[in-house]
C-alpha cells in the first residue's frame, strides 16, 4: 500500500496588489484643515472646499478610495476651521471694536 504524498508548496507566491495612495486633493484638504484649524483660518474654507469635492470624485469612482478619510477629515477640519473663524470675526468685530471705541472715546472725551 502505497501513501500518496502531499504536493509541494508552490515556489513562489504572487506579490500583492500595489496600495492606492490618496489623491492629491485629499492630502490638500487635510494639510489646509490642520493648518486652518492650528494657525491660519483663513485656509480653513479652502480645506473644506477641497475635501467635499474629493469625497464627491471618491464616490464618483475618479479618485482612489484611498483618500476617504484624509478627504473627510480635512473637510470636517475645514468645517471647525470655518467655525473658530466666525468666532474670531465676531470676537474683532464685537469685543474688540467696543474696546477700541471705548479707547477713543476716553483718549478724545479728555
């Protein structure tokens, strides 16, 4: 009685498929979101800008899926951004206007 043996292991082995990298658009939202949020809100509504239309190009099939969450999460910093913004607008414009008319008002009243 003879005992078959297994068959040998294949030699080699096809390589992976090659990961997609994010769209340019994506790490440009994501870069303008973090800069937008940290020191410039005035790059804040570029960020949101540019990650809405490559989440839109995503589920359009153009751009690679890959950049989902870099796109999503520089519109969603591009979002905050826009938020901190209005808040310091409003901030200039209100408190710091009363205190700067206040100044005058007590530099001339004298």
């Amino acid at each position: 009685m003879s005992v078959a043996s297994p068959p040998p292991p294949p030699t080699s082995y096809p390589y992976p498929p090659p990961q997609q990298s994010a769209g340019t658009n994506a790490v440009l939202s994501l870069v303008l979101g973090i800069l937008g949020v940290v020191c410039c809100s005035l790059l804040a509504p570029f960020a949101w800008y540019f990650g809405n239309q490559e989440v839109k190009a995503i589920q359009a099939g153009i751009s690679p899926a890959a950049g989902d969450g870099f796109a999503k999460a520089g519109m969603i910093l591009g979002i905050v951004g826009v938020i901190v913004f209005g808040m310091q607008l409003i901030w200039v414009f209100f408190m710091g206007g009363m205190v700067m008319l206040s100044a005058f008002a007590n530099q001339f009243g004298h």
